[in-house]
C-alpha cells in the first residue's frame, strides 16, 4: 500500500466537519432533538474525534463529512443499546439471569403498572390507619408453602444473609461439603456465612455425607444445621446425603434451629414436567425445616424477591429486626408477587405464569409453531432455515440435568457467519437474542410469547 503523505493527512484533517456542521446533518438534528443540544454536542464531538484518530492513523479515505455522520449514529445506536429494554428471548433458556429471570404474568404486570402510581403499600383500607407492608403476600405465602409465618425481602441473597445473620452470629453453623456451592457468580455460601459473622462448620466429602457427621460436629457453640440446594450444581454417582425428616430430627433434639435454603424455591410439584430435582417448599416445611428460603423470579415465575417462611417465633424476630428495613422489597415487586401468588391461590399457575406455562409447553406445539413462523418468513436470499428436534434449557441455577425437548429453528447463510446473523437479529428493534451452536443460529420458541413470533419473522425477512 503506498504510503500517504503528511500534507495529504494534513489536507484531510481541515476536511473533517465541525461540531457546528455535524450537528446540522439529518443525523445530528434528530439527536438534538432527541438527546438534548448539551449531550448531541459531546457525542458529536466524540464522533469527530474517533475520525480525527484514523485519519492520523492513515485509515480513513473518501468523504469525511458522511463518515462522521455515519459515526455520529452509531455512536447514539451504541448508546442507546447500553439501556434497559424489551428484548425477545428466542434462546430456549426459560429463567435467562442476564435477560432478567422471569417474564411476568399479564396480571402481574398490570399490577406493577397499578401500583407505580399511590397505592395502599403500608395503609390499611380496612381502618384508614397505618397498614403493614406485605401482609397480604405474606398471608398468600402461609396458604401455598403451609408455614406459619412469611416475610419477603429484595432476593434470596438477602433473605440467607438475613436468617444466618439473625441467628446464627457469634455460633456455628453445621454444613454438609457438598453445599458448599457457588451459585450464579457472586453467591457463595462459605462468603455469605462468613459476612454473617457465624462460623462454617463443614461435614462429610464432597459426595457422601451422613447425619452422624452432622451430629458429631454438634458442639456447645453450635447454633444452626443448614441445608442449600446445590441449584446450578449437581454431583452424580456415588453419593449421599440426610433427608430433611433426618435432619429436622437432628435439630430438634439438639434444640438447634434447621435452615433450608432451597433456592429456586418451586412453589408446585413440577415432576410432571420432568423437573424431579427440585426441592418444593411447602415440602420441606412439612418435613421439617424451621425456616426455609427461596427466590420469586426463578422457578416461582415472579419479580425479583426473597422470600422466607418458617415457625412463627423466628419470622417475628425478623420481622422487629432492624435490618428488615434494609432488606425490604419495594412497592412494585411487592404488587407482582401478590398478582403471581394469586394465580397459584386460584389454581391458575400453570396457564397464567410464564416460567411454568413454558416448562409445560410439550414439544409438538413447538414444532407447530416454529412450521408456521418459517412459512410466515419465506425465501430470504441466502438463507437456509430448518427445523430440528433439540433441548431447551430451564436455567436460573435450577435444573441442571433437565433438558425439554424443543424444535429449534435453525440458519445457516451462504456468505454470513453465525455470529453475523446472531448480531444483526440482536441489534434489530426489539433485539432478538438467540444462541449458536454448531456454527448455526438457533432459534428455540418455547421462550418466546406467541404474539412476538411477527417481530421474529420480520427481523429475519430483513436479512
Ligand atoms: C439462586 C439462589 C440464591 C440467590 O438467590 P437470588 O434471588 O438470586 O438472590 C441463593 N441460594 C440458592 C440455593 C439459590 O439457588
């Protein structure tokens, strides 16, 4: 390549626009517009900068002025993509963590949408004094997990910290190896006992522990025997492990308290659909556990939440803690709590909660759909669709081993790559987020709501 003079980078530079003159582009007059003169103004001197960069890098050739236009709208495409908005999830992932778990029910979100504007959070229509927050979710929880008692604070991180905090401080706290787990990242039991000011007390391996291990590491000092689900993480084989009726007999004769985090917290038995791993909370309660925890928005199909049921006289003492109020849910997952625990009052869960509806979904509806989306598509130039038989995933930490069948709708394309196609359906409005595999793009509806199948068709009749 030959090398381009100094006076012609010089010469290119005085061609770079202005702030002024981007600024007065189409593409700048709609940002002002839309972002505000101050901020139109720093992106657009933002976008001449880059372009000042190649230039003096000797990358840049032909007309600047469109090129800073061009630059000028993407870097407010790029912008605009960093905030939080409806995405479709065509992953087959159900309960997606970085898609933001749960898709609500219909009712939930009208509930939400009701109670952003005043509502009766902490007053009570009854007697028009002061009212308790929660206490109609927390009557909910009583009748569906059979508890004595339940309170709800922002998430099941919080709810664990907040039980080993309150009652096992300053003690010991009795834990089989095997839970010690890392859930999701940033919730790792031995942490989270730690920062509770108790001490981990762990029994047995990794794969085998039995209740005499526990009882053996029963001291003076000992003040809780805790069970965590292993959720995302599950060891097969050789293994075992007490059951909650052995452990809960344990505590009670050793007048410890037993603490059950179960984690993605099925409210329902889910067998049924395959999922026979997952611990149900009213279960666990009736087999004993003093206090369990459990979260709203992975298997329950609710907000973010954590939510903690167990005797009366331990809940109450949460309840009067001061970090209750440090804990506490807000307003607006409160309400969609309530509105998804009403469908499970009512018996309406699996229709109306999209978690369980897409647990439900058998594979033959899927494959029914996926034939009427391909056909809604067409020929697209380049283009090859199938559809195959594969396995969609539960996710959230719940599950692992549990892989519903699906029909994935599968593209390949002469000339793009799958991460082509994969970029261009999630840059399309509403992104559309899919996974690869096999250097293919796959396209799995059962997390997709029906109505959205038409924005699918539309983003791919775009290639
Ligand atoms: C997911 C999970 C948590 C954390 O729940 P969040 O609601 O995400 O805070 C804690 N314990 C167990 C066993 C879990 O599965």
């Amino acid at each position: 390549m030959p090398k381009i003079r100094k006076a012609d980078k010089n010469a290119d530079l005085r061609q770079l626009p202005s702030v002024d003159d981007l600024l007065r582009t189409a593409t700048g007059k709609d940002l002002v517009d839309s972002a505000g003169q101050k901020h139109a103004t720093e992106l657009a001197r933002a976008a001449i900068g880059d372009l000042r960069d190649k230039v003096l890098a000797e990358r840049v050739t032909g007309d600047l002025a469109s090129q800073a236009e061009s630059a000028l709208m993407e870097l407010a495409a790029a912008e605009s993509r960093t905030g939080l908005r409806r995405v479709i999830n065509a992953t087959g992932v159900i309960v997606h963590t970085n898609l933001g778990r749960s898709p609500l029910s219909v009712a939930a979100r009208k509930a939400i949408a009701d109670a952003a504007g005043t509502t009766n959070l902490e007053y009570s229509l009854e007697t028009g004094k002061r009212g308790r927050r929660g206490s109609r979710v927390e009557q909910l929880l009583i009748e569906l997990t059979g508890a004595e008692d339940a309170i709800v604070v922002n998430n099941c991180a919080a709810a664990a910290f907040f039980v080993l905090t309150v009652f096992a401080t300053g003690g010991e706290v009795v834990i089989s190896r095997g839970e010690l787990v890392e859930i999701g990242g940033d919730f790792r039991v031995p942490d989270v006992l730690e920062q509770s000011g108790a001490t981990l007390k762990d029994v047995g391996t990794t794969n085998r522990t039995k209740l005499a291990d526990y009882e053996k590491a029963c001291r003076k000092d000992t003040k809780m025997l805790l069970r965590v689900h292993p959720s995302n993480y599950r060891i097969v084989g050789f293994t075992s492990t007490p059951s909650v009726k052995e452990l809960a007999s344990l505590a009670k004769k050793r007048k410890l308290i037993f603490f059950e985090d179960i984690g993605s917290g099925a409210l329902i038995d889910l067998d049924k659909y395959g999922l026979t791993d997952e611990p149900v909370a009213s279960r666990s309660l009736r087999d004993g556990a003093d206090i369990v925890t459990f979260s709203g928005d992975k298997l329950l199909g609710g907000p973010q939440a954590g939510i903690i049921a167990g005797r009366r006289k331990f809940i109450e003492k949460l309840r009067k803690h001061p970090l209750q109020r440090a804990l506490r849910v807000d307003k607006l997952a409160l309400s969609a709590l309530e509105a998804t625990l009403d469908a499970y009052q009512h018996g309406n869960a699996v229709d109306e909660i999209p978690v369980l509806r897409q647990i439900a979904m058998p594979a033959s509806r899927i494959k029914t759909r996926a034939t009427r989306l391909v056909k809604r598509i067409g020929k697209v130039s380049g283009l090859t669709i199938t559809i195959e038989p594969g396995n969609s995933v539960v996710g959230g930490g719940s599950a692992p081993n549990v892989h519903p069948e699906t029909a994935l709708i599968t593209l390949t394309h002469k000339t793009k790559t799958a991460h082509d196609i994969e970029q261009e359906l999630r840059r399309s409005g509403p992104p559309v987020i899919t996974r690869i595999e096999g250097g293919r793009v796959l396209i799995d509806l059962r997390t997709v709501e029906p109505k959205d199948e038409a924005v699918i068709a539309k983003a791919i009749s775009k290639k």
